[in-house]
C-alpha cells in the first residue's frame, strides 16, 4: 500500500486506521468501530448509495449535517454506523491532504 511521507509529522496513528480499515472493511464486511458489527456489507453500502446519490436533496438550503440527516431517518443502525465510518475515513484523509498546518486559520479581530 503507498504511503504518504511527511519528514514533519508522525503519521503512525493515520497508518494504523487505514490498514484497520483496509483488513475489517474493505477485506472484510466488518467495522471500524465494532469488530463483530457487518457495517460494510454489500447490502448496507449499496443502500447508502441509493439513499445518498440517488436519493440526493439538492436547492433546499439545508447543510450537508441535515440533507444526510433526512436521508437517513428511517436506516437501520448499522447503515448509519456505515455512513458515520465513511465520515471518519473521508476526515482522514482530507486531515491528511489538508494537514494541520495547511488549514486556514481565523485571524483575531484587531483593536
């Protein structure tokens, strides 16, 4: 598996999620969270796409926390535990794209 080298920064903490994530999920239809819960099983991702692309909201100026919200309301609990690993694996890796020191950073008001 390729990896990301950054002389500045530790990346042993990442490197250990994502080979988890790799043997319990992507292997295997397990989960990040819970090792004996099937939250990546075919059914469940499968019916997360239809729930989140075809059954996408657009032009009602809810947030991204909101539409998903709705589109999950009536999911069974390990397809919601399957969308919220897809959160945290999406965050890895934008963390690792983006970075702590690539961030924007709010400026104190002077004065």
């Amino acid at each position: 598996m390729a990896r990301f080298v950054d002389p500045g920064r530790s990346r042993e903490s990442i490197d250990s999620v994502v080979a988890l994530w790799k043997e319990r999920c992507l292997l295997g239809d397990g989960s990040l969270l819970f090792e004996e819960r099937p939250v990546w099983s075919l059914a469940n991702l499968q019916e997360f796409r239809e729930r989140f692309l075809t059954g996408a909201i657009f032009g009602t100026g809810e947030n991204f926390e909101e539409k998903l919200e709705k589109q999950l309301e009536d999911a069974s609990p390990d397809l919601r535990w399957l969308a919220a690993e897809l959160l945290i694996v999406h965050f890895l890796f934008a963390y690792v794209a983006i970075g702590p020191d690539r961030r924007p950073r709010a400026v104190p008001p002077e004065g």
